[in-house]
C-alpha cells in the first residue's frame, strides 16, 4: 500500500514535475512568471503546455478545460478533448501554448450584471500559473481568470489577485521604511476551517426542500438536538470517519493540505481544515475541496451539506477565514518579534489591520452576505452582524498603554515607547480565544468568522486585503520622508487606536446587550441583512477605496452589486416556490388525511357510545383545521408576492420585497407546517423528519 507522501500532490503539474519535465531554460522562465509575475513568452508557453498534456495523458486524462469562478459562487468548466485529426484517420494529442494561455468559453449564460451585452456574450478566460493546474476525472484543470472582452473582471479570481497586488504594493512601502532590504513581495495567506453536515443519500433524496434549496423549509425539533454538546469533538462514527478517510486522500492526490477533521456542535455536523496557503491557491483549494466533499459523498451514500442554515434551530455551518499576511523571506508580519523595530512594525500591521476593519465594517459585512448566510449571523451560534476585533487582553492592555502614554503594567515604571521596548510574546493561548467574536486575533493570524459555510473565500478577501492595503498606504504616506520616523511612528500608532478603539470588543459578541452597546455608543454597523448591506457596496467612499487600488473599476462594482442581490432573490425566490409546491403537493393533503381519518374515529366511537366527548380528537380535529387554513391563506399570499416579483426587474426592489414580506410570510407559514408536523401520526407525514435527518448517519 502506498502512503500519503507517495500519493500526495500526484495529481498536480507541481514545481517537482514542472522541474522534471522542463527544461531549465523554460522552467526558470516559467517560475520568474510565477514568483515574479513576468509575462510568459509564446514559446515557452507551447513547451509548458507540452509537458503538461503528456503529463496529463500519462496519468489518464483525455480532456482539458480552463476552470474558473464565476459570479455564480460555484466553478465552471466546458471540457476540450486533446485529440485532433491525422490525415491517415488516427488522432494525435495536441495542446498548445495559445490553449494554456486563453480560452473562450460560450459566457453568454454567466452572470455580468450588465457588463456583457448577450450579443457580445464573449468572454475568454486567461491562465493563473502561480495556481498549479491539477487533474480531476479524465480532464486536466487549468486554474484561470475570467473577463469580458472588454477587460472586465467577471469572476472571483481577477479582482483577487489585484487585491494581492494592492496590498503588496503597500505593505512593501511600509517594510522598506523598517529597513527589510531583503523582502521580494508581501503576500496573504489563509486557512479555511470548513464546516459541514451529512445526511444520508436516502433521507436527502426524499426532501424536496434538501434538492432544491440546500436548506429544510419546514422541519419541527427533534426530540434531542445539540443541548447535550456531545457531538462537538466526538468519537467520529464509523461511517462519517470512512467518508473523511476517502475524502482526505481525494484531496491530497490534489495537492490540498486536508489537516485537521472533527465533529462540530450540531448532530451530523463536521469540520474540515487545510494547512494554510497563498490566499488565491487557498481560494482555489477550498471550491476545489467544496466540491470533492460532495463528490465522495455519494461514493458512500451520502450527501454533503454545504449550505449555512440547513436545519432551523440547530447550528448552521460557517467557514473561518484565518488570515494573515508574510514576506516571502517567511517572516509572518502578523507576529510579534524578537527585537524594539521588529514589535513597531508588528504594531503598525497591527493597525493597519484595525483601522481597515473600523472603516470598511460594510465591506467586510456584505463580503459575506448571501441568503443563507443571513440566517446564521446573529442567529446565537455565530457572530452577529455587527463586525467588531477582539484582541485579548494582554494586546489590548498594550495598546491602551500606547494610546494613554502610560505604563503597560503597574509593575513597569517606564513607559512603553515604540522601537526601544521588547513586546511580550503573546501566546496563543486557548483559554484567551473568543468564539463570539466576528473578527479575533489568534496570537499570529486574524480568524474572520461571519463566513458562511457555501461562500466563496475570494470575496471576504478581497475586501480585507484592499481594506489594509488601504491603511498601509496612509501610514506608509505620512511615515515617508518624515523628519523623525520614530515620533511620527509612535503617532500614527497613537492616533489609530484612538480614532478606531471603538472597534476593539472583547466580550461576548453573542451577547445582545453588546449589540446595543455596538450600535448605539459606538456607532458600528449593524446590517442584518443581504438587502441591508448590499447596496453599500456602492458608497462613495467604498467605491473611492476599491477603484484607487485598482481592484475593481466602478462597472464591474456596479455589475458586482446587481449580480449578488440578483443571487440573493434567487435562491429566496426559488425557496418560496419550493415551499408552494410541498405545501400545495403534499403537506395540506397529509395534514387533511389524518385529520379525517381521525374525525372518522371519533365517528365511529361516537356511533357506539353516543354523546361521548372525545375532547382528544376533537381538540386535534380543531387545531389541525385551523392550521390547514393558516397554512392555506399565507401561502396565497406567498404565491401572489411570487408572481408580483416575477413582473418586476429592480433587484434592489425585488430584494426588499424578499426581505420584508416573502421571507416573514416562509416563516409564518413554516411555524405552522411545524405544529402541524408534531400533532400529525408520523405514518402520515411525507417528509423524513429532522430526528431522522441528524441521526441517520450511523
Ligand atoms: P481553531 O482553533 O480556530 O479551530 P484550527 O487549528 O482548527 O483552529 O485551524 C486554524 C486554521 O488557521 C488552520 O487552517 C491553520 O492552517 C490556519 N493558520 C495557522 N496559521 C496561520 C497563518 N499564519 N495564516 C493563516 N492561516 C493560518
Ligand atoms: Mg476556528
């Protein structure tokens, strides 16, 4: 049997391969492109594709296709077979360089938000090579942007990368200032915890609401939940533990560095987490791991939920972006060092960071808005809407000290002065960690928790990294061709905890009072909502921010902002029309049968013993009619909210209308279908109930 360190990356054109099969010549060329970001020539270009074809067809692959990430969330792919035409009416295997480089999918079908007229539906999508290409299936995957002809960016990839970019630009400026001769570029790293449930193929497949949505529309509590904590780090069950065995070894052949795997809070909920890498290698890896876990899944008969919120009043699933940002010497710029300068430049990135997350709190909000994301944030099991930094308290002492030029601690006589005093270390200690907080320092990385569990990682990304970008450039503007580096230093580092403290929260963020505290003291946002948040994207000051850093151009913010409120009314909408069709198809009649059927007891116990009460079925007989009606009347309504929406084309308006009525009225409507479920003979309900939903894998 082979072990992992045989098997690992053995589906990825990774630099040993690319080192193997290349010539220097080509392979130097290729990685200047690749660590540098130098255009690649022609030629090189047709001897990489070369090698990457025979390396391909040597390990099975017949096809190849640019793979990219629309603004749809998922990857896309339209597969190209290598073979091409002898004039003897064999086939050879080609692919060339003009094929690595660019492609031309049919993106007619794609969301643009405007920016792609149908008539000019051409898009094309261009090779990413610090992303290495990888087989799945028969086809080899090449990691690609993808635009409009135009040049705009019409995928999660593009504006990524300019964010890294951005962000680099700036950090280099500030780590010259300190003296860091010797660093090359500045890139972000991430690690994604990734959370999910299964279910079984069997329960999944009878649940309209599971096919169509992601998410149960209806569903009453189970007689056990979560209460008890004992899933949360337990023994994992055989079945689930066979899932993560296959699972693991899919993503490793791939290159993913699949780490860490555990039960989660809910019954059937679990946790995945990679080593971290590069931020747009990791954006890649997690849609890349998203869809292997469901792909395994039904090899063992069972279905991956990757949606937020997909069993009501039972933890949803998250994904925690942990963030930080190195030099390529590998100094972790995230952590406190060892000398006076190395603590001052820590404490400046520091800043940048808090005062980023102060002023951008919309940015980072609606970076993660999305329908089911909604109705997780601020549901008591993930951070609220309302973005906040916790800090801990030795880090938060510290920066008090600096901002009030007062000892550190009493202990210590002399003021702590930047670039003359040694930090303490801040251990990562686990009882200092907060789990309530949206945004917390981790001893050396940020965790960023309001991510839903389906999202893409681009988008939080991109604004995070612009954000600091952002504040670095302002530092970095102020501290060149200062008179008096460390003064100005200490100031500018005085000056953001005083202007961004309010962000700083190192309570429970669970916690409703906090929610008052943040919203009405401090002034922090608080957008509960996709519809909320979404429309800030085109704020002046945002558009200000994402334009001057070259990230986005006001078209593309624009399309952006209409495709994600378009995606949002979607998935609502497409719920709201599930919903109709269990209630009209199967829940009414369900609730009606037993009804009369329990009307036809009462019948007959009252032809044997005339007169007799029966207070049982009459009461449920009572209830069960008035419930039937309920649910009758509301999901009228719901039906002509529907049809109203589909005459409508404002997806502002529309996503208000969702809002503010289709999503109340799903509510209503499901409190009854619930009740209703939990008065009805189970042999009479059409759907698996939530007990046997979280319980069936065994
Ligand atoms: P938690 O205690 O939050 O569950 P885990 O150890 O499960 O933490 O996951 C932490 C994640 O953070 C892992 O994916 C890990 O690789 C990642 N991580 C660790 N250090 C860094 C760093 N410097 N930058 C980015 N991510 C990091
Ligand atoms: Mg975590």
């Amino acid at each position: 049997m082979s072990t992992v360190t045989d098997y690992f990356g053995s589906l990825v054109f990774d630099d040993r391969v690319m080192k193997a099969s290349l010539s220097a010549k080509v392979y130097n060329s290729l990685k200047k492109t690749i660590d540098e970001g130098e255009r690649l020539d022609n030629q090189v270009a047709d001897a990489v594709a070369q090698a990457m074809k025979d390396w391909a067809i040597s390990h099975g692959a017949t096809h190849f296709t640019h793979w990219f990430q629309p603004l749809t969330g998922v990857t896309a792919e339209k597969h190209d077979s290598f073979i091409s035409p002898s004039p003897d009416g064999s086939v050879i295997m080609e692919f060339s360089g003009k094929e690595l480089l660019q492609g031309e999918p049919d993106a007619s079908s794609f969301p643009s938000g405007g920016l792609r007229a149908t008539f000019e539906a051409r898009g094309y999508t261009a090779w990413d090579p610090t992303s290495y290409a990888f087989i799945k299936g028969k086809t080899l995957c090449i990691p690609t942007a993808f635009c409009s002809y135009g040049g705009e960016a019409l995928d999660k990839k593009t504006p990524l990368l300019r964010s890294m970019q951005a962000l680099n630009k700036q950090a280099m400026r500030i780590l010259k200032l300190f003296g860091n001769e010797d660093v090359k570029c500045v890139r972000t790293s991430v690690g994604p915890e990734q959370e999910y449930f299964l279910v079984t193929r069997e329960m999944f497949d009878k649940r309209p609401d599971l096919i169509y949505t992601g998410r149960t529309l209806f569903g009453s509590k189970p007689p056990k939940g979560q209460e008890m904590d004992d899933h949360y780090f337990g023994v994992i069950k055989p079945k689930v533990l066979e899932y993560m065995t296959d699972l693991n070894d899919e993503l490793w052949k791939l290159g993913i560095l699949a780490k860490t795997q555990h039960n989660e809070v809910a019954p059937a909920q679990h946790e995945l987490a990679p080593i971290y890498g590069t931020t747009n290698i990791a954006t890649d890896h997690n849609q890349l791991t998203m869809e292997i876990m469901q792909k395994v899944a039904v090899k063992h008969g069972l279905v991956c939920l990757l949606h937020e919120k997909p069993f009501a009043g039972v933890n949803g699933s998250g994904k925690h972006n942990n963030w930080s940002i190195a030099t390529d010497t590998g100094v972790n710029l995230l952590t406190p060092g060892e000398t006076p300068y190395e603590n001052a430049q820590f404490l400046l990135f520091l800043c940048s960071v808090i005062k980023a997350v102060d002023d951008y709190q919309d940015l980072l909000r609606l970076s993660v808005a999305t329908a089911g994301n909604d109705h997780r944030l601020g549901a008591n099991e993930a951070p609220p809407a309302v973005v906040s930094i916790f800090l801990g308290d030795e880090l938060t002492a510290i920066l008090e000290a600096i901002e009030n030029d007062t000892p550190y601690n009493a202990a210590e006589k002399t003021l702590l002065k930047l670039g003359v005093h040694v930090l303490p270390k801040f251990p990562r200690d686990t009882t200092d960690r907060n789990r309530t907080s949206p945004f917390a320092f981790t001893g050396n990385k940020f965790e960023f928790r309001m991510l839903g569990s389906s999202n893409s990682i681009a988008c939080a990304n991109i604004m995070l990294n612009t954000a600091v970008a952002e504040s670095l450039k302002q530092y970095a503007d102020i501290l060149e061709g200062c008179d008096n580096f460390d003064e100005t230093l200490h100031k500018v580092i005085q000056d953001t905890i005083k202007e961004h403290k309010r962000i700083i929260f190192n309570g429970n963020g669970y916690d409703d009072e906090w929610i008052n505290e943040a919203t009405t003291n401090r002034g922090l946002l608080n957008y509960k909502t996709t519809p909320d948040c979404m429309p800030h994207l085109l704020d002046e000051k945002n558009v200000e921010l994402l334009t001057s850093h070259k990230v986005f151009s006001v078209p593309e913010l624009n399309s952006r902002c209409e495709i994600m409120l378009d995606n949002y009314n979607k998935a609502v909408n497409i719920e709201a029309q599930t919903m109709v069709s269990m209630v009209r198809k199967s829940i009414l009649s369900a609730i009606d049968a037993f009804a009369s059927d329990v009307a036809s007891t009462l019948a007959s116990k009252q032809a044997v013993v005339p007169g007799i009460k029966s207070a049982y079925e009459t009461t449920l007989i009572t209830r069960l009619s008035e419930l039937i009606d309920e649910i009758d009347t509301n999901t009228l309504k719901l039906e002509e909210v529907i049809a109203e929406i589909k005459t409508n084309d404002n997806v502002v308006a529309i996503s208000e209308t969702i809002r503010d009525t289709v999503l109340p009225l799903m509510e209503t409507i499901r409190a009854a279908v619930d009740e209703a479920e939990e008065k009805t003979d189970k042999d009479y309900w059409p759907y698996p109930s939530y007990g046997e939903l979280l319980f069936s894998v065994r």
